[in-house]
C-alpha cells in the first residue's frame, strides 16, 4: 500500500466519521433549536417553573413581594406619624394607598401579564412565519433551514460530501455556528425565565423614584430577549431568499443568526446571549 492509497483510506475514514456526527446533529438538535427559540407561555407552565409560582402564582415569590408591599405601608405610616412632628411634606395617605393598591394589584397579576405577553410574542413570530411561508412555499424554521443546507446548497441527497473540500468547510463552518446558536438560544431561554420570575420585583420597583432604575434595566432585559424571536425568521426568510448556487451568502446569513443578540443589545441595550462570549467572561474572572 502507498502512501496515496493510505492518504485516501484515512480521508475517506474522516469524512464517514464526520457525515456520521453531522447527520446525527442535523437530526436531533435542530428541532430543539426550533422549540427554544420560538417560544411561548408554556416556558413558565413547566413543573419546575411552577414549583417557584406556587399555586396559581399565590405562593412562592408572590407571597415575597406582598411582604414587601406590607413593610412599605408599615415604613409610610411611621413617616407619616414622623412628618407630622416635624412639618415634613410626604405624600397624601389617599394618593398613597390608591398607588399601593395599583401596586399590589400589578404585583399579584403580574405572571398573568407575562403570559400574555409571551403569547402576543409567540403570535407575531408566528405570522412573521406564516407570511413567508405563503411567499416562499418553505417552513421558516430551522429544521427547514438545515435541510436547504444540505439538499440544495451543499449537496444532493444522493451525494456524499468531502470536508477536505470547500463544500465541506462550508458545512461544516454551519453546523458548528448552528451549535452555537443552539447554546446561546438555550442561554436566551433559561434568562427569560429568570426575568419572567423576577417581574413581581421588577413591576414592585416602579412603587418609588429612587429604585425605578431596576424597571428599566429589567424591561429593557425582557424586551431585548423577546425581540429576537421577531428578527430571526425574517432573517431565514432572507437566507431562503439568497438563492440556492451563492454558498457565501448563505453562510454569512447563518452568521447573522449568531450575532442578532449583539445587534439588538446595540439598538436596545439588554442582556447578553452569546454563550463563547460569557463563558470567556467566565474564566477570565478567575485570573490574576
């Protein structure tokens, strides 16, 4: 045996390996990617999630901020008392507890309003979908996205493909940046649902000027995160659009994909999505 020969038997044996992996990928994690990225109220329906809700949102974290709600009345009575010995200008107690009522009202509805808002979320993503499906005859997923990939950009069905070749970096160039998507889309999901539970505080804070700023900051979180799920079919619809022979385009749409949180935290602020990104964050913590 030669060293042609030998040379051929090793590549063949990485690209069987490889097509192995890529397809076992293509089977199993998109679908997920779809699931985590378009998503709606059953992200806090969960068995976990309402463990932390309580029953019906009248226990667990509801119960804090009721506490809460208490010690503020408590600390505008003794002001009050307070203000009258030393002719302090507070709030009038009509005004005061209108708003407290308001407040305790937002507070022990508040999942309810998340919910909603997951829902109308979940509504306009879906008709984002629904209207370039009609246009283009295709899903907008990504499922539909990868079998595009594989079918009419990369290869044919009947074909098998060489990653020593350029067609093989160009998959496989997709699939790892369709990971990473996949972890920082799982990234999006679990901080949504951290927001989600911390909306009684973030609404509660809105009860006093000094502590407003948490409102903003979590708002602006929560909306940075739920409008990614509204630019990412449209930029599917894009790459669907692209054309099936320009392999460039097509992968610097899947990088479009990986960078939308890095564009809408420009335009929104918010939080960060990018997994690479904070696990670096991460380790360059414990240096020196």
């Amino acid at each position: 045996m030669n060293q042609e020969e030998t040379v051929s038997i090793i590549i063949k044996a990485i690209n069987s390996i490889l097509s192995s992996l890529f397809s076992s990928i293509d089977v199993n994690i998109y679908e997920k990617l779809d699931s985590i990225t378009f998503i709606d109220s059953s992200i806090i329906n969960s068995s976990s999630i309402q463990k932390l809700l309580g029953n019906n949102g009248k226990t667990g974290l509801i119960y804090l901020c009721d506490a809460m709600l208490l010690g503020i009345f408590i600390f505008y009575i003794v002001k009050y008392f307070y203000s009258n010995i030393v002719d302090y200008n507070i709030e009038k107690p009509v005004q005061f507890i209108f708003k407290l009522f308001c407040f305790a009202l937002l507070v022990n509805f508040s999942y309810f309003f998340m919910e909603q808002l997951l829902n109308l979320t979940f509504l306009l993503s879906s008709s984002i979908q629904a209207i370039g499906k009609e246009i283009l005859h295709l899903d907008i997923s990504f499922s539909q996205l990868i079998t595009v990939l594989n079918k009419k950009v990369l290869y044919s069905s009947n074909e098998s493909i060489n990653f020593f070749s350029f067609d093989g970096f160009i998959k496989s160039f997709s699939t790892f940046g369709l990971i990473d998507l996949l972890l920082n889309y799982s990234l999006r999901y679990v901080l949504i649902q951290v927001i989600i539970l911390l909306s009684p505080f973030g609404i509660l804070s809105l009860i006093s000027s000094s502590t407003s700023w948490l409102f903003k900051a979590w708002f602006k979180s929560l909306f940075s995160l739920l409008s990614i799920q509204f630019f990412v079919p449209i930029v599917i619809i894009v790459i669907f659009c692209i054309g099936n022979d320009n392999q460039i385009l097509f992968v610097c749409g899947i990088y479009i994909l990986t960078k939308i949180n890095s564009y809408v935290r420009e335009m929104f602020g918010g939080l960060s999505t990018e997994f690479s990104g904070n696990v670096s964050n991460v380790f360059s913590f414990f240096k020196k």
